[in-house]
C-alpha cells in the first residue's frame, strides 16, 4: 500500500471520527437515568416491538432512554401522571432540541413544519364540508369533527393536538405523526414523520417510500414520478449498493448509484451538510395554481428563508446533481424545466384563474357548488401539479398523458363549454348585472381562443 494512500485514508477516518463524534459530543449521557430503567423494566413485557425497535438505535447506544426523551415539567400543559413520574405521551421537536438543536432549528424554517396551516384552507374545507360532516364527537369538540379530514388531510399537514384533563390527548388530534402537527407546547412538527418510533432510523428516512406516506396522489405524485424516473429505478436495481446505514452518508463518497428523495434535499454533498429544511435547493414552489418563486411562499409563511433567493437554492440543487451529471447537462434540464413551468402559466394557468375570476358573479356562492369549482380545482391542484412534478423529477409519463394531456382536455372540453353555459344563462338573465358580467366573460374567451396559443381551437 503507497504511502500516500495511507495518510489519506488516515486523513478520511479521522474526518469520520469527527464528525461522528460531533454528532454525538454534549449530550451522550454516561448511563441511563433510573426513570429511564424502571420504564425499560416494565415496557419490556408490556409493548416488547417498542424495547426491541429501541435496542435497536443509536439513542440505545448512546444511553438515551424513554424518560430522556418523554420526561415533562407538571406545568407542561401535557404533562400526565404515570408510574410514579411526570412525563408526556408527545415528544415534541423542542424535546428532540434538548439534544438535535441545529435539526430542530432547521425544521422549524422549513416549510414541513407549516403543514398544520392547511386547517381553513380551500383543500381542507373539501374534507371538512364537501365531503364530510360534523357527527363524529370528542370530548375536545363536542360540536364534531369531519372524519375525512381527522383521518384523512391532519394525518399528513398535522392536527393541532388538544389536551383533556390528566394530560390525555383527544382522539380527534391524537394519534398522529402529521409533518406540521401542532403540538400542546406550541412547536409546530413532529419528528416521528421520518424518523419513525422508536428506532429512529436515518436509513429510513433516507428510504423514497417513507417521503410516499404524504407525496403521493393525484395532486402531488412525488413518489410515483420518482419510481417512473430513471433515478427510482436504478435505485431499486442497486439498493443493496446505497449504504443508506452510513452515519455521514454523503453522495459521491458512501454512494454513487442513485439519489433518493433525501439525497437531493436533504442529504450532505462533499461541499454542502445535511439540512432538515427541505426548501433550500427547490427553485420553483409548485403548489399553488401558479407556481411561485419559494422565497415568496417562504415570506408569506413568515419563514427565514424569505432571504434566501430562488438562485442560490436552484445553485443549491446544481450540487448535488453534479456528483453524477455533467454542467451542461444539468443546465439544460433546468432549461426544460423552467419552459413547461411557462408553458403552463402561459397557456393554461393565467387564462384559467383570469375566466374563473370573471365567471365569480354568475356562479353560487358557496365553494365547490358548482361543477365548474371541481374542473378548474383540478386543472391546477391534480392535473398542473402533475405535469409541474413531472417535469422537476424527470418523469415523462407524468409531465405529458398525466399532466399535459389532462389539463388540454380537461381546459378545452370541460373548463370552456361550462363558462359558454355561464355566459348563455348571463345573457337570458333579467339580472343586469349578471347580463354584463355574461358579456365581459364572452369577450375574454373570445380574445383568447383568438390568440396564438388557442387559435387551433377555431380551426384558424
């Protein structure tokens, strides 16, 4: 062996050593705390997947018990009475900050920990009123919840857990592990999303289908884009080759056959750390009907990352798809990527949200009560989601017969013929204003299906 290779593998484990051990330095305990033991003693026989899945851990490892963890203050507004020692049934991110400051720090600018904002919005009055009703009652709400929207939309964004009396949780908010849940001391997230009880495993985490728990759907296919692109299936042919185990885990050095999810927004590069703030190396926000730049949504959310510009995030990304790809390369994917973002704002996106604006005085008031809500809602939230996922993650199906495809049809033979119905039942109105709300939206379609991108609609 030379002896250059020598000092530099040396020089490798020593970084290693460092960073492992800085990982660990201040808050590994000597031994665990007897609270902790006397727990250990009876979960042991009483839950033994728990005992087996935390012997299993680093936190076991490190002496980091269940009373470290779920130890509480009697003023804790969820503190409860058990066995003799006062604790809480949630460990909430400001307990995992007792030891994972900077993570915790990080997740709390990140837009995950604003999922519980979702609570009022337009998706969750589909769940809490369209679909659902208010029969199932709990001693939190005794005028009741919509069960769609406990089991269905808070098991994801979050639900703002409510406390009863001795520290019992209601069984509308709890369980659950919802990336935004809004927990009783007033810390928005919960770590258990990824990093699931309680092995806490960083390989899990670093696992696609555990992202696929909430990116996943009609509206936000993350998961299934990623299994379709040439990055989801190279990972599955070469899993046993990812070291998704590897403490530092970073991309080029402990794995080159693939990324996942977390290697390109999460993972460390050889010039980048791990970051929990999943919004640092994304260039365009998706999710509203017109994508927007994050450092917009990021100021409407009140987030750090309002300072960071789209640029910097998108140089961010660049890194990591370095490791693998050429510049050239990775430039002219962004290239392609930013034109269908214009592609949909300009064809569909901006037309559809100016005619459904005109189209406000002839329609029901209430959400939702009219078919044409459902069309234009799922233009933008399912089908323009699709093609905008698609095309960010390279999966072709999904940008065009999932994305595209469904968004011209649905646009030209759904979305239009019901505002020409709109605008015919304007003109017959005896409501004068309705009559001129009918005229101004005829002679917006007109100017539109005139111009250069919907002519072909006329034959011309």
């Amino acid at each position: 062996m030379s002896t250059n290779y020598t000092k530099f593998t040396i020089a490798v484990l020593v970084v290693f050593a460092a960073i492992y051990g800085q990982a660990l330095a201040g808050y590994t305990p000597a031994e665990l705390l007897p609270e902790s033991i006397k727990c250990i003693e009876c979960h042991k026989k009483e839950s033994p997947a728990i005992y087996e899945q935390w012997g299993q851990s680093r936190h076991f490892r490190a002496n980091v018990g269940c009373f470290e963890c779920h130890k509480a203050e009697p003023d804790d507004p969820d503190a409860l009475e058990h066995e003799g020692q006062i604790i809480s049934i949630i460990v909430s991110p400001r307990d995992c900050a007792r030891c994972h400051e900077k993570e915790t720090d990080e997740f709390a600018s990140s837009h995950h920990a604003k999922g519980g904002a979702i609570i009022g919005s337009l998706d969750n009055r589909l769940a809490e009123v369209v679909e659902g009703n208010r029969e199932f009652k709990t001693p939190a709400f005794p005028e009741g919840n919509s069960a769609a929207a406990v089991s269905g939309c808070w098991q994801c964004h979050g639900s703002k857990v409510k406390v009863l009396t001795g520290g019992k949780l209601d069984p509308a908010t709890w369980p659950n592990t919802g990336i935004g849940r809004i927990n009783p001391d007033g810390t928005e997230g919960a770590c258990t999303s990824c990093h699931s009880r309680h092995i806490f495993s960083a390989a899990q985490a670093r696992y696609p289908d555990t992202c696929g728990k909430c990116h996943m759907g009609p509206d936000h296919p993350q998961l299934e884009v990623y299994n379709e692109s040439k990055h989801g299936f190279t990972f599955r042919a070469n899993m046993d080759k990812m070291n998704l185990d590897q403490p530092k885990w970073i991309v080029g050095e402990d794995y080159d056959v693939a990324p996942t999810c977390a290697t390109c927004h999460m993972s460390a590069t050889k010039t980048q750390p791990v970051t929990h703030d999943i919004g640092m190396r994304i260039s365009w926000n998706n999710r509203p009907p017109i994508s927007v730049r994050p450092e917009k949504s990021d100021a409407k959310l009140g987030l750090p990352g309002a300072n960071v510009n789209w640029q910097t995030r998108r140089n961010n990304m660049k890194d990591v798809c370095l490791n693998c790809h050429g510049d050239d390369y990775v430039v002219s994917f962004y290239q392609q990527y930013d034109a269908l973002i214009e592609l949909y704002h300009e064809k569909f996106a901006k037309p559809g949200k100016e005619l459904m604006a005109l189209a406000k005085p002839l329609l029901k008031p209430a959400k939702f009560a009219n078919k044409i809500d459902f069309i234009w809602f799922e233009l933008w939230h399912h089908e323009g989601r699709r093609a905008r996922h698609g095309a960010a993650m390279m999966g072709p199906d999904y940008t065009h017969w999932h994305g595209t495809y469904d968004i011209a049809k649905n646009f030209y033979h759904e979305l239009l013929p019901e505002l020409e119905e709109l605008v015919e039942e304007g003109l017959h109105s005896k409501n004068a204003a309705k009559k001129e709300a009918a005229k101004k939206l005829q002679t917006a379609i007109d100017k539109l299906l005139n111009s250069k991108n919907h002519k072909w609609y006329l034959n011309k």
